[in-house]
C-alpha cells in the first residue's frame, strides 16, 4: 500500500490496493442559515488560533509507490487529485459506538443532513429495496444516483420487491472493512452510470496476518434497540501472496413505538397565544391525548353517503360515561340508535370539548409495532491473490451475506353495514344508516430474508519486458452478483372483506370468489371485533400470509490499462483506457394473493421482469501544464470521456474536466466539471402494468377538510384549496374506490442526466499541523425518473402554491359526486433537481503536556439550495425544511497517550422550519403551531486501552439522551413518530452505553 503525503486524506485523494416561491418567511429561512454558518464558522475559526504554537511536522524524504486512488484510473504517486474526496473510517465508527456500516456512512455530513433510508425509514414507508434495507444517498440526490463500490468495483444491487435497484449495506460488515472513500462529485465519465451525486468506495481490510476476534454490544438506556456482532478472521501472507477470511454475525433487537415516550404519544403539540400549550386532554385520564390512527369506532353515513359529524364508540373502561352523554343535547333523532355501552363521541370538532378528548386514537397495537424491526445479519468474506510470475497476479473476492428482518406493525381496515333494522349481525343498531364500522389488527407483520452472493475474480499485472509498454499496467476481472430475497407478509383478504358489505341477510353456503373460503358471518360492529379481537373462524376467514421472491443478478466483464505516455516538461502524462459491460437482470414475482389481486385496499403488483446490458468505452488523462513556476508549483489538467450504449435507451456520452493548481506549498486550489447519467433502474422499465383500486380515504386530502381544519389535523392551505375545487367541507369519500394506473416505462424513460461542478482550495499552513479544505458544489438533474403514487398526486396537487394550475392536478380526475374515480401513476421523467452548497473540513493536530496528542477534525456541509421541479412548472424548495437541514456537522476530538484513547464526538443537525410554506397558526390566531426543529447535537464518548494482544474499548453514545425536536402534528410536510419529527437525522434509541473488545493472534 501506498504512503500518504503530508496533506492527508481529506484533500480529496486516498490510496487503495488495486485489487418553493419567495415569501415573508424567507428573511427567517436565511436567518436559520445564517446562524448555523456562523457556529460552523466559529469552530473552525479558533482551530487556526490553537494551531499558533504547534510545531510544524518533519516527514523524511520517501520514496512514494504509485497507486490507484479514489476518483481515477491512473495510479500517482503525488496524492493532489482535483477530486474531493471524505474519508470515513472504522476506527472512527468503533471510537462513537456504532455498530454497522450502514449507520458509519450515514453519520457522515454529505449525508447527515438529507434524507436517508435506514432500518427504520424502510420499515415505515415503501422505500427500494423493502423493508429492513440502508442505502445511502449523497447529497440527498436518492440511492439510486450514488454509485457504490467495493475495493474499486462496482457492488450490485440487494433487497427484496420489485424495487431493487442499490447496494444493500447490510451486506458489508463491519468486520472486514477498513474505511471509506467518498468521491463527492459526478464521476459517471471514470465509473459508469448512476455516479451521479458521487461514489461511495468501501476499502476491506488487508495485511493482517493472523486471527482476529472483535466483539461488540450496545445497551440502551431504555429497552428496546439492542445490538450485538461478534466476528473472526484470519488472514495469512506468504511469499507470493495473501489469503483471508472473515466471519461476522450481527444482531439488532426491535425497537417498538411503545419502549420510549417520545415515540408512544402524538401529542398534538399547540400552544395559545401566551405559549402554553393547549393539546386536547383525555378527560378519562386527564392527561394530554395521545393520538395515532383512529380506531375501534363507527363512522356514520346516511342512505345519500352524506357524512355525520361523530362516530360510534364503545365505552371500554367504563369512564366515558359520566363525561358526556350518549348523544349530543337534542340530536338523538340524528343519530342510530345503538346498544348499551356506546356513545357519539368526536361531534363537535372542538379539540377543546370531551367529546373530542374521549377519542380512542392510540391503540396498544400501535404501542406494540416496530419502529425498528428485528434484524439478523451473517457474513464471511474471503479475499486473496496469487503472483503466477513476476508480471501477473491472479485474485479474487467472495461476499456471502444473509440479512433476516421481522417487522411488527398494525393498521385499520373497514367495510359498510346497514343497521340491525335489515342487517341481522348489526343487531343493537337502528334507524336509516350505514355504519362503516372500523377496527384496527395487529395481523400486519412483514418478513424478509435476502441472501446476497457477490464473486470476484481476475487477473492484473505489468507488460514485463514489452519495452514500448513499461511502466504501464493492466487489470481484467470478471464480477457476478446474486440476490435473492424473500419477502412474506400479512394480508387482509378483499373477497372476505367484501362479501359482507351491505348484506341483508347470512351468507352461508357461499364461497368467497377468489380465497375460496366458505363464507363466515362476522359481526364489525361488536366491541371485541372493533378493539382487534376476533374469534378464531373471524380471523381465518379475513386473514392469510403470502410469500414473494425476488431475484437480482448482476455480471460485469470489465478490462482497463493505465501508464504514463510520454513526458512534458511538467512531468508524465498519464493515461488509462478500459471497457465495460455490464448485465443485470431482475424477476420479481410477489405472493399469490398480490398476484390475484386480493389484498383489501392494497394495490395489486404483477411479476417484474426483464434484463438490460451495458457496453463502455472510456478513457482518462493526467496533464501536468506546470512546475516550480512563481505562484504555480504544480499545475495539473484531468480530462475523462466515457461512452456508453445501453439497450433499453440507447447512448450517451460523458465526460469531466478537472484542475488542480498548487499556488505556494500551503495553498491549493482545485476544480472539477463534468457530466454524468443514470439509466433507467430495471423495476422502472419493466414494471408490470396494473390497475389496482384505492379507497377514498386513502388518497384524497379533501374528506371532510372543515372538521379537519376545526381540529388542526390539515393546513389552511389545503383547506382553502379543496374549497376552491367545489369540494363540500363536509364530504365523507364515501363511494367507490378510485382506479390507480401505473406501469414500468420501457420505450418512453430517457436516461437522467447532470452536470455538476466543484471548486475547493486547501490550505496546509507550515507553522502547524493544520489543514482546512473548503469546497464548494452544484449538481444539476435533468429527467429525473419517480413515480409519485397516488396519495402524493393528489395531495400534492392540492397543498401546491400553483393550484390549480400544478401538473399534478392533470393526473386525476373527480366526477360528479366529488369522488377521485381515476390516479394515472406512471414512472415518468421529471424536469429537474439541483443541489447546491458548501463542504468545510479542519483537521488539526496539537502535541498537549505529558505526552498527549490532540487530534481534532470537523466535518461540515452547508446546503444553499435543494430543489426539485417535479414539472417544468412546478419548483419545490426543501433546502432547510424539517428533514433536510441546511447545516450538519461533526466534531472529534481524539487524545491519545501510549495506549490509552479519549475520544469525544458531537454529530450536530442545524435547525430547519417549514414556516415558509406552511401556517404557524390557525386562522383565528388563537392556535399556534411549531413547524421547526431547533439545532440538535448528539454527544459520543469512549476510552479505549490496548493491552498485548487485545483492546477494550467502552464508551456512551447520546451521553444527554437528547430526544429529537418535537413538532405540532399533521401541520408541516414533515413525518412524525410519536410527538417526535420521523427524519434520518435524529437518533431514537436514546442514551446507551458499548463495549468493544478485540484480540489479534
């Protein structure tokens, strides 16, 4: 391996083996901005002042070995490279507890501060991949723009669904990896499609001959989240080359909403004028109410479908009697009659009156689901070569990787009943009404097990005695990867659903359609079926399980040689040419009661299919222009071309310019412009064409929108909104369920493309050991590929500040009686997204009495612009808004004396708001609403001791078990969990204590 050069890893190279409108609000948005420039500013100010009376470092003169670096094909042997390039390793992470790789790529700041998918996110929200995947996605641009590689080559796809398309990191262990590079600019012209945002390299470990046993736990404060991995590998050089394998087992306990308070309450979180808060009080137990999804009422509907302000519910703890009446004063006759023990409870829309309070919205099966699944991971990996002459090396690299996740989660579900008066199973219940009785169940838990296998191998070498070729070398491997993920879940049954609905009478001796189960007489409207507990024929004629499977395999075929051309008076030129090809292949084929078309309220998915190949040419030059010139010590031009064909689109050429100029030995300045693609993802050709059906309450914002708004539960804008649509503020949905449209895009999607530029300077002053990197970014998008579902569509359309006139609202319709009837749902091409802002990292290093070495580093990225026009027309701005901060940064310090460590990490999220575009008060301004997190840092420290043979490391990560930011419900565009923002950002186990402890033998 390669030494580096005094200038160090974050001055973008490092060596590896080859082997929305303005508004009133936006002087607030700036504020925000303005003061986390200013914190940023103030840290990396006073390291410079501390750095006044270190003494400069003497590296002897040493011979450099020419290596491949992260962001090129030609090796170096000067480590100045205009790519800026973040190195993450897994000391650090070890140092700051955290137990995986996927977390360790995530808590770096070209992520921190955008949305990521990890354990958690995946299991709330359809993401790619299914449940349980971590993916990462540099500066919030999607997985699918960042390019993933291992030791230099590209890692194929994992997961489960039709949704597979990104690296998986739950394949990579901890155990065999050694750091990571972070290219953080486009670089499809050097690596191929999808090196959008940038190019994650992940560096396994080498040259560590012998045995190595590492365990690791983490105990949370609280129950819930705990992790344990233990791994041995055992590696062996000898005269002609090495060998190693390495074996790791990983295992994350669930986490469920109920094992920490600020997951197991949505509180409303609203204040009066004078700033106490005024949230709806239970007046059952005269605490705040806890909300969720509604669950074990009946909603109400007379014979038109015009909807009752109220509903129906049981009296469970005896204590809402007394509190209010059965009916609202002098409206008996406006209501069913019903059996003993229920009451009209919600009517009057006051979030201010019992009626309201007694409201049952947080189930214990909410208590109980996963807000982290159960996740189980095992590994081994094995690496080597082979010198079979002098000129050539034979190596090679096996990946196995198993990832079992459990998820827990509940839902509602419902149906329509007339009253006893003709419903003989809704006896109790009287009067011309339709009751749509709604329970919750638990029977909603999920399961995936992917097996992930990734094969490596090749030849690479020198031209030997080829005198016209010295100095050049040569690489050609082959790589195949497989998934194959299975994916099971619960499912309620549409048939057994639907055969009951509006029934006059029994229905025994019928057979449902498609289940084929003999019909079972289930009364919804008794209290135990409405609170989840149904009788064992109730729960085998409603409920099922399915199973899917998903395959993915990927093989690359991939040859490239680099060496010098000849020599400027500047120095060398270098050169590398090479080939690609590249063929990838998915078959998804989801359980048979998908397949069928039988999941209540669930879009049917047909089988993905269909493969794609690749073929790349592409080449790269090294330039020096100058040398020990005045104000020019080394100037250096990079130029890169890549072309590619690709089947299902055809070709597309890239290419990118970089330029690095060392002004004075301290001083150097960097640039880079280039272009980049991404090609269609195979799930977004080929997927199945479908028609699936969605209830009204599923998709359309506009239900009963007045009572909403009375409530709090929507924003003003989406009020007035509907309004303006001649949606009725008391329209129910009641009726049909609206067709959804949607298929792959195969023959219509062109490829995305970008342009991004970087320009950086780097300063390495002489009178410290000291080194500051400021780089700034723009990346630009064209043709961004989504599809953004049904719900999105609609409610995009009507919380847009170009409503009516917003493209969204071209793609459904509503007919006469206000009803959604049709979504179209397509993967198209969007306008555009562009990412824009500033990366600063300090590192400094400071010799302390008694033999103490202070080592401190900061990593932060400014965001100065993040957005997205999802049509030509339509530009939404997501820079600082809750979820996508506009600042993030991490602060280590690390002391270190003969075999003692310190280390003390705080990981910062600077504040964001939603206030630019959503209320901060009701209309009235009696209600006022928190749409803003404030600054959050996490604080990690750890004390490590190596004794002969073996280290303990122990630390505590969240030392002030800082909870993160709490927000009004259901006012900004954000997610929520419990009274909490749900963003990847923030940390939800709270304050634990690790251990970590390893042996080398």
């Amino acid at each position: 391996m390669g030494r580096r050069a005094k200038g160090a890893w974050w001055e973008g190279v490092t060596a590896y083996p080859q082997c929305k409108a303005r508004s009133p609000m936006l002087t607030q948005r700036r504020h925000l901005l303005a003061s986390t420039i200013i914190a940023g500013l103030a840290v990396s100010a006073a390291l410079p002042a501390m750095a006044q009376t270190a003494q400069p470092a003497q590296a002897p003169a040493t011979e450099v070995e020419a290596v491949v670096v992260t962001g090129s094909r030609i090796k170096r042997n000067e480590f100045n490279s205009p790519d800026p390039v973040q190195v993450v390793t897994a000391e650090q992470g070890r140092l700051q507890g955290i137990g995986s790789t996927g977390a360790l790529l995530q808590s770096a700041t070209i992520a921190s501060g955008s949305p990521q998918v990890n354990a958690a996110i995946s299991s709330a929200f359809i993401t790619d991949g299914g449940p349980g995947a971590e993916t990462i996605s540099l500066r919030g641009l999607g997985a699918n723009r960042t390019l993933v590689l291992l030791n230099g080559r590209r890692a194929g796809p994992a997961g489960v669904r039709g949704g597979v398309s990104a690296f998986d990191l739950n394949v990579l262990p901890m155990a065999i990896t050694e750091r990571i590079d972070i290219l953080k600019d486009g670089a499809s012209s050097i690596y191929g499609s999808d090196a959008v945002a940038g190019v994650v390299n992940i560096i396994t470990k080498r040259n560590t001959d012998g045995v190595d046993l590492d365990m690791f736990y983490s105990q949370p404060q609280k129950q819930g989240g705990e992790e344990f991995r233990a791994s041995a590998a055992w590696a062996k050089s000898f005269d002609r080359g090495f060998f190693s394998m390495a074996y790791e087992y990983n295992k994350r306990a669930e986490q469920t909403k109920g094992q920490r308070p600020f997951t197991s309450c949505g509180r409303q979180y609203i204040f009066d004028a004078q700033g106490k808060r005024k949230d709806t009080i239970d007046p059952r137990t005269g605490q705040t109410q806890c909300r969720d999804l509604l669950y074990d009422q009946i909603w109400l509907y007379d014979f038109s479908f015009a909807g009752l302000d109220g509903k129906l519910q049981y009296d469970y703890t005896g204590k809402i009697a007394g509190l209010i009446p059965r009916y609202p004063a002098g409206e008996q006759a406006n209501y069913p009659g019903m059996p003993a023990g229920f009451f009209v409870v919600g009517h009057s829309g006051d979030p201010a009156n019992p009626d309201m309070g007694v409201l049952d919205y947080n189930s214990p099966f909410n208590l109980a689901a996963s807000l982290t699944p159960r996740t189980e991971r095992s590994t081994v990996f094995a690496q080597g070569a082979y010198e079979i002459t002098d000129s050539i090396e034979a190596y090679g690299e096996i990946l196995l990787n198993r990832r079992a996740t459990k998820t827990n989660d509940y839902r509602q579900f419902w149906s329509y009943f007339y009253t006893g008066d003709i419903d003989p199973f809704s006896a109790g219940f009287t009067g011309d009404f339709i009751l749509s009785p709604t329970p919750v169940t638990n029977r909603n838990r999920s399961g995936q097990k992917v097996d992930y296998q990734r094969y490596v191998g090749g030849l690479r070498g020198d031209f030997g005695n080829v005198e016209f070729l010295k100095g050049w070398d040569w690489d050609v491997f082959a790589q195949y990867s497989h998934n194959k993920g299975v994916y099971s879940q619960d499912v309620i049954l549409k048939d057994s659903v639907d055969i009951g609905a509006f029934r006059t009478g029994s229905c025994k001796g019928q057979t449902t359609p498609i289940s084929k189960k003999a019909c079972v007489d289930v009364s919804w409207v008794t209290p135990d079926f409405l609170a989840g507990k149904y009788t064992a024929a109730e729960e085998a004629f409603l409920f099922d399980s399915e199973a899917g499977e998903t395959t993915y395999k990927q093989l690359v075929l991939e040859g490239s040689m680099s060496g010098d051309l000849f020599r400027l008076p500047a120095g060398p030129v270098g050169a590398a040419v090479g080939f690609h090809y590249r063929k990838d292949s998915i078959n998804d084929v989801p359980g048979p009661i998908t397949l069928a078309g039988n999941i209540w309220n669930s879009s049917a998915a047909g089988i993905t299919k269909g493969d794609d190949l690749a073929r790349e040419v592409y080449g790269e030059l090294s330039i020096p222009v100058l040398r020990d010139v005045f104000l020019a010590e080394r100037v250096d031009l990079s130029v890169s071309g890549r072309h590619t064909k690709i089947n299902s689109y055809g070709e597309q050429d890239t290419y990118k310019l970089g330029l690095n100029w060392q002004i004075i030995p301290s001083v150097r300045l960097r640039a880079t412009q280039g272009t980049s693609f991404r090609a269609p993802a195979l799930f977004e050709l080929y997927k199945n064409a479908e028609t699936s059906f969605s209830g009204q309450r599923s998709i359309d914002p506009c239900i009963r929108w007045a009572t909403n708004l009375a409530q709090g539960l929507i924003t003003q804008k989406l009020a007035n909104n509907c309004r303006a649509a001649g949606v009725p503020g008391t329209h129910s949905g009641s009726g049909a369920s609206a067709t959804i449209t949607s298929s792959g895009g195969k023959g219509n999607l062109e490829a995305e493309t970008s342009k991004a530029v970087t320009y950086g300077v780097i300063w390495s002053p002489k009178f410290a050991d000291l080194q500051v990197a400021v780089d700034y970014f723009d990346i630009k998008i064209d043709g961004e590929i989504r599809r953004l579902g049904a719900a999105n569509i609609v409610r995009g359309c009507y919380t847009s500040d170009n409503f009516p006139n917003d493209s969204l609202c071209k793609l459904f319709t509503r007919n006469a009686s206000n009803l959604i009837s049709t979504v179209t749902n397509n993967y198209i091409n969007i306008a555009e997204q562009k990412n824009r802002g500033i990366d600063l990292t300090v590192s400094y290093g400071q010799q302390l009495p008694w033999d103490v070495k202070m080592n401190v580093d900061l990593q932060s990225t400014w965001q100065l612009k993040d957005t997205i026009a999802l049509f030509a027309d339509t530009v939404e701005d997501n820079n600082g808004f809750v979820g996508d901060p506009d600042w993030t940064g991490r602060l280590n310090f690390r002391f270190t004396k003969n075999d003692w460590t310190a280390f003390w990490g705080i990981n910062m999220i600077g504040k964001a708001s939603d206030a630019e575009t959503e209320a901060t008060q009701n209309a009235a301004g009696t209600t006022f609403y928190k749409v803003h997190t404030e600054f959050t840092a996490y604080h990690n420290i750890s004390l490590q001791k190596k004794f002969d043979g073996f280290t303990i490391l122990g630390g505590v990560s969240n030392v002030f078990n800082e909870t993160p930011p709490a927000v009004t419900l259901g006012q900004g565009e954000y997610d929520t969990v419990g009274g909490s923002v749900f963003a990847s950002q923030y940390d939800y186990l709270g304050r634990r204590v690790f251990l970590n402890i390893s042996t080398h033998f």
